[in-house]
C-alpha cells in the first residue's frame, strides 16, 4: 500500500510550501516523522532523515520513493528494527557511536548499504578494518614488582579491550584492599607496578606497607584472570612456564577467542 497524503496532510504541505513566515518555515523543517522498521517505532525529525541527499530515507520523506505504510500511517520499512537504532544515531549525530562489545558490523554495513548511506558504509568498514588490526596483535598486562620486575605475572590476548576489562578489574580488587593508599601502585597503559611484592611460604603476596600487610596474592589475581577469561568466551590458549605444575603457578597467561 502506497502512503496516501489527507487533505490536512496536504493542506500544512500547502502553507509550508508557500508561506514566508519564519516560525512556519522552521517547524516545517523541524516536523516529526514516525517509522515503522520492522516492527520498530521510530520518532524523529524530518530534518534528520534528510541530512543526506539520495539517501532511501530522504527519498521515502521528500516522496521520490514510495513507501508502504502500516495500519497507523506510519512509513513502513521492511529492515532490522533493532539495528536501525544506529541509523538514525548516526544521522543525528553525523559519526558511528557504537556500543561496547558490538559485534553485528556486517549486519550494520548491509543496512547502510540499503539505505544508502556510504557515510556510514565507509565508517562501519573502518570499525571493521581496524578491529581485525587489533585482533592480529597481541596486547598485554604486566603486574609486576616496582624493585624486581621478574617477579609478577603477564596476561596476553588478542582482544584489547579484555585486556582493558582486567586491568580495571585488577585496580579495582587493589585499591578496596588498599585501605586509601593508592600511591602504593603505578598505572600505565600496560603496567601496574606495586611498591611492593614479597614472598611468603604461602606464594608471592602483593603488599600494601613495609610491615607486610598484604592486599591479596598474585595467585588469587591469576585465578581472577582466569575466570574472567572464560566467562567472557576466552580459552586459555597456553602458558609460557607451566613447569610449576599449576597454571595458577605460571609466569604468564595466554587468552584468545
């Protein structure tokens, strides 16, 4: 079914079309438009649709398309609903904002491509190209001793915003236990160095004072690693001292997905 104008419809488009009034000129411009994408109700400015010229949606607002309509009136749009969420944040906001851990970008790029906006396609293959870079390289976390740097543990993966996600973790775990003394450690992009890391029969043991209050053992960081991991859909891909006889024992801690 076509959308068919009403005589009200046709009557604003009349006086928006020939009226020299400001204030009618702007919320000619400024008039909302409801769609329906696939089951989806969406609400926004007519301005927003037609940010970019040629785009379907510019041509279904400004009638060179014909759309379909819904028992409501509304445009109807036989695509994701879900996904045209980014669409029009995208149109509003004229860059690609995307949520942490999306992972539907082919599915995004296929919506671009039928709505035509080659903005968007462009950008949605950036995000791409680039997490395909970083899924190539390996990003690490090293906690280690700021007096001996062999003693600690390094954490590998291929996925740097897991490694972002224990490291916040980490810091977090630490500074609770801390007590307010956070000068007790340093942070840097990939380092957190404690001022003090001693053994004790009981394993090495991240220590707050020189009177060997602990905060936690490195083990236990291990083991927090570890099930962080593997909640997250990571396997432990090896271990680069496993000689110990315990992965917890090891030197360093390999993930992937």
């Amino acid at each position: 079914m076509e959308r068919k104008i009403n005589r009200k419809d046709k009557e604003w488009e009349d006086k928006c079309n020939n009226s020299e009034d400001t204030e009618i000129s702007t919320n000619c411009k400024t008039s909302l438009i409801t769609l329906n994408v696939g089951g989806y109700l969406y609400i926004t400015q007519k301005q927003t649709l037609i940010k970019y010229p040629d785009s379907f949606l510019e041509g279904v607002v400004n009638g060179k398309i014909l759309s379909p309509i819904d028992a409501d009136g509304h445009y109807f749009i036989d695509r994701d609903g879900l996904l045209f969420r980014h669409i029009l944040n995208f149109l509003r906001n004229g860059e690609l904002l995307l949520p942490e851990g999306f992972r539907e970008n082919q599915l995004l790029a296929q919506e671009a491509d039928y709505f035509q906006l080659k903005a968007l396609a462009d950008a949605v293959k950036a995000r791409w190209e680039k997490e395909q870079q970083a899924a190539r390289e390996t990003t690490f976390l090293e906690i280690t001793d700021n007096h001996d740097r062999s003693q600690g543990l390094r954490i590998f993966c291929n996925a740097p915003d897991f490694i972002t996600k224990i490291k916040s973790r980490i810091i977090l775990v630490s500074k609770s236990r801390l007590d307010g003394f956070p000068e007790e450690f340093s942070i840097s992009s990939n380092v957190i160095q404690f001022k003090y890391l001693i053994k004790s029969e009981n394993g090495t043991r991240l220590v707050l004072k020189e009177d060997n209050t602990f905060i936690c053992t490195l083990e236990t960081l291990k083991f927090e690693a570890i099930m962080m991991a593997l909640k997250c859909g990571f396997r432990l891909l090896t271990s680069l001292d496993c000689s110990k006889g315990s992965i917890v024992h090891s030197d360093a801690l390999h993930f992937i997905k």
